[in-house]
C-alpha cells in the first residue's frame, strides 16, 4: 500500500526527471527506453562522462542522478559521486554498474550514493531500485545489506574480502582498474590529471598492499581482475 501511494503521489507531481551518466551510448540508449516507459519516470539528460554531468548540474538538477563508476574520460564514477555528494547533498545518486557489489558497494555509499544495483539485474529491478531511492531509502542487494550489518557489530572481522582489494584507496582501485583495462601509466596519468610520479606512486602502493613482487605481476593480477569483470 505504502509503494502504491509513493507512486500516486509522484504522478500527481509529475515525472521525476532522470540524469543518466554512463560512458556507453548503448546503455544510456537502453535505460532511457526503459525508464520514459515509466509514467512516473523521466530522462532529462544523458551524457557520457563526470564533466558532462557537472556541466549539466550547472543548468538543471534532476531528482536522481544513476551512474556507473567507470568512466573512460577524467574523473570516475566515485569522485563524481563525492562531488555530487558535496555540492548537492540531497540530490540521491544510484550506482548502475557491471562491478561487482562486494568490492565497490559500500564504497559508492561511503561516496555518498543512496544505491547499488548491477547492470546484470532485471529490469523492473532496475526501476524498483530507481523508486526505492527515489523515496528517500537506500538500496543494495540483500547479500550487502547483511554484510553491511555484520561488519557494524563485527568490524574487527574484515579480512582481506576482494583477494586484498579492499586495502587499495578508491583512487588505487581506479588506477588498478584501468590498469586492467590494458593503459599505461602515462595514459592514465593523462585521463586523470595526474603526474607520471603520482601514478607511480599509486603503483607502488598498490603492489605492496596486494603483496605483488613487481611490475609483471601487478601488471597480470589487473589484467586477470578485468577479464572476469571485476572480480577474481
């Protein structure tokens, strides 16, 4: 009953406008066919990476922003959500993503997203989910939502989950990504702004937190963890 009356108050306010940010236009086509056939849903800009997403922040603020967290160009996902988070705090962003939940759910929410649902999902989950946030509730898997309780009353029992993963920094984890995706530090270095030096840096600490001898082998663990689409 309550989910009936969340809906018949969204049509009478008319349909909640949708920003859309994911770096491939298959996608978003995708999503934006399955959510403009929601009366109550809406999308109000579609666009392919973290700058074009602030660009239009600048002109007009949606109601719920979904996003996934690797973005080709520039920041990622999560440093837009921590943007999002800072400037507009309100404004409820889920996370839409081909990651896998156990190593990057809890971080979108620490981020500051209200959601995390794997682009694996059906797709009236995927509008479930739009809802739920949309509502003002967060949403995750059940299988996070247990974990997310057990480590509230067991957090000293947080051993090394991910093959060791979940010790890299959110920027480590996107440079091991992309890493993965076969650049080299100098491409990385120039999507994300940084120096040469900073990117080795995050290397080499990448390497000792995973207790990786070297270069090669850093080098094929990332391949290894984006063949099986993020996750070893």
């Amino acid at each position: 009953m309550a989910q009936r009356l969340s809906d018949q108050k969204r049509h009478d306010s008319g349909p909640q406008r949708v920003l859309i940010v994911d770096d491939h236009p298959i996608v978003r086509h995708g999503l934006t066919e399955l959510l403009n056939q929601e009366r109550d849903l809406e999308v109000c800009g579609s666009v392919g990476t973290a700058r074009e997403a602030l660009r239009f922040l600048d002109r007009e603020i949606p109601d719920i922003i979904i996003a996934d967290i690797s973005l080709e160009e520039g920041r990622n996902g999560l440093d837009m959500i921590k943007l999002v988070h800072r400037r507009f705090a309100s404004l409820p962003v889920l996370v839409l993503t081909m990651h896998d939940e156990n190593l990057y759910a809890e971080r979108v929410l620490r981020a500051g997203a209200r959601g995390f649902i794997m682009k694996q999902e059906a797709s009236d989950r995927i509008v479930e989910a739009v809802r739920t946030v949309l509502d003002g509730e967060f949403f995750v898997s059940p299988r996070i939502a247990s974990r997310i309780v057990q480590d509230i009353f067991a957090p000293d029992d947080q051993v090394s989950r991910q093959y060791g993963l979940d010790k890299l920094s959110d920027r480590e984890l996107d440079v091991f990504e992309r890493l993965g995706r076969g650049l080299s530090g100098t491409e990385i270095a120039n999507q994300l702004g940084l120096s040469q030096k900073t990117v080795d840096t995050y290397r080499a600490n990448i390497k000792r937190k995973l207790g990786l001898k070297n270069s090669g082998e850093l080098l094929q663990h990332a391949i290894a963890w984006a063949e099986n689409d993020g996750a070893l």
